[in-house]
C-alpha cells in the first residue's frame, strides 16, 4: 500500500532531525600538532635531531661534547629527537637533555631493538618497523640536525638529511659538530668534491660547521 503524503513528509522529517543532529555531535577536528607538544605562547616547540655514534670514542671530549650539547638543547628550551637508545654518545645526549629537563623523543627501528637498548626514560619512545622510517620520522619532527662524531650510520643519516635539502625537499638547517677536528677528513673530502665539479659550492654551503655543541645550539638562533 502506498504511504500518504503525510507520512512521507512526516518520515523525511525525521530524518533531517536525525542527520543535524548527528552532525552536532560529531568529534571536534583533530588539533593541528599531533604530537601535542606546544609552548606557553601556543606554538610548537621547536626540536632538533641529534646524529651520533652508539659508541663512546677513544677521545674523551666526544662523550664530554655529547653531553655538553644535550645540556645546551634543554638550556635553550629545545626538544631531542634522536636514536632512541641508552648507549654511547646517543645515551650520553639524551640523559643530559633528560636531566636539564628537556623533552626528549626517540626513534627507534625494530632491526636495532636487541642491539640498541631502547631508553625506557624518554619523554617518549617510538618503535618503528625499519631504518628508512626511523629518518623520515625523525625529520618529521624536527627542525633542524646536528650531527656529532659517529660511524657509518651518522655520515649516511646526515648526508641524506643534505641531499634532501640540496633538493628542495626541506630547508632545515644541518650543523656538523666538528669535536677535536674529528669531521676534518669529511670537509676536505666535501672541497675536493667541489673541485672536481661533482659538488656545487652553494651545496657545499648546506653543510655548517661548528667548533663544539655550545656554538653549534648558539648558531640556531641566528638561523
């Protein structure tokens, strides 16, 4: 039997009821940084991404560096975003962020879970699946890179973290630590490059140097 006008009317009704209401008490807009991280004055905070070796060196002054410049990060008010774990130079930069009472975010991949013991003292620890999304979350959430001394993986974390700005894909900053000249083979490697016309000099230029981690957290604000 076909339903009255009235009915049909009345049912329509209905149903925009329904949906406006619906629409009230739909879940507000997610905030902008997920992350929920964000200062007094309601911008986010600002974070740096540490390189560094998961060893301590043979020299003292790169445990010492290390140390120095996690004081300094959590002195000017910054965030950590680092490796994730509690040895060498990696721990050494975080405890001292930590203790200074810096926010401190690691990241690390499940290949380094057993190797590199994850820091249970962050302010917050992240396992991701691989290596490749251990740096792209790192440079998710920073706003610059410092590298100190380190092996193998340092040099591949901050020459990607270049390349990418050579190609326009982000214009953070990259601050190599040079403690006791240990990057001095690397720069003259990077001139040589230049010379021999493999290396534009205003990339050359995309790699800043500093002496000790004082100078090189100082060398952010002018940046």
């Amino acid at each position: 039997m076909a339903k009255s006008r009235r009915e049909g009317s009345l049912i329509q009704c209905t149903f925009n009821s329904c949906l406006r209401l619906a629409v009230r008490k739909q879940a507000p807009p997610p905030a902008s940084y997920p992350e929920g991280t964000m200062t007094s004055s309601g911008k986010p905070k600002r974070r740096v991404a540490v390189y560094c070796g998961s060893a301590n060196g043979k020299n003292p002054a790169y445990l010492a560096d290390a140390t120095a410049l996690g004081q300094a990060i959590a002195a000017s008010s910054l965030g950590l975003v680092y490796g994730g774990a509690t040895v060498g130079l990696m721990g050494a930069v975080a405890d001292a962020a930590l203790a200074g009472g810096a926010e401190v975010i690691g990241v690390l991949p499940a290949v380094l879970d057993g190797r590199e013991i994850g820091h249970d003292g962050l302010t917050r620890l992240e396992r991701v699946p691989t290596m490749h999304d251990r740096k792209a979350r790192m440079a998710e959430l920073a706003d610059a890179f410092l590298v100190l001394p380190g092996g193998y993986g340092t040099l591949e974390e901050m020459l990607e973290a270049v390349t990418w700005a050579q190609l326009g894909l982000h214009a953070k900053p990259c601050i190599l630590i040079n403690t006791a000249n240990y990057w001095d083979g690397l720069l003259a490697f990077l001139d040589t490059a230049v010379a021999a016309g493999f290396l534009k000099p205003t990339n050359r230029e995309l790699i800043l140097v500093a002496d000790n981690a004082k100078q090189a957290v100082g060398m952010l604000a002018s940046i």
